[in-house]
C-alpha cells in the first residue's frame, strides 16, 4: 500500500525539523572549533528500490480449496479461544479486585 500524501507530508516535516536541528548543532560546532563530518546523509540514502508500484504482481493467486478452508478455520477458532480465556482471565480479576 503506498503511503498517504498525509503520512508523506508528516514525514517530509519530521525531516525538515531534523534538518534544522542538525544545522543548529553544526553551527555550535563550528563557534566551539569542534571538528565534524560534513557529509549530507540525505545525498547518500538510496532509495531507488524501497518502494515497489506493482505489488499486486507479487500476488500468488489459488483456488481455495478444504485444506485451506480448514486451516483458516483453525487459526481463527484458536484465535478466538485464546482472546475468550484472556477475558475470562480479566474478568476474574476485576471481579475479584484486582484491577
């Protein structure tokens, strides 16, 4: 799923307000005559093959079929037991106090 334009322009601000905190370290650097690298990491970050357009094509298309049905149904089944004892468990606690 590509990212939102939301979360892009989040990012993008997050980047901008370490940018500047980065610069502000720099400049106290440098009034300090304290030695750094100055390498911008952004210029060295490759990004080329981070993001994939066409993850669908990865998509591994069947048939369901009753292996697979009974499968699911005992992940779900197992699921929903373990979620069913946790809230009896919570339950047992709050009624007793606990909690």
């Amino acid at each position: 799923m590509r990212p939102t334009e939301h979360d892009l322009n989040s990012l993008r601000n997050i980047i901008r307000n370490l940018q500047d905190e980065n610069s502000n370290l720099k400049k106290l650097l440098d009034e300090n005559n304290i030695s750094y690298s100055a390498d911008n990491v952004i210029d060295t970050v490759d990004i080329s093959d981070e993001y994939d357009d066409d993850q669908a094509g990865r998509i591994i298309h069947t048939t369901p079929d009753l292996d697979m049905a009974d499968f699911y149904d005992n992940l779900i089944r197992v699921e929903n037991e373990q979620a069913a004892a946790e809230l009896l468990e919570i339950t047992e606690q709050v009624l007793d106090g606990e909690k």
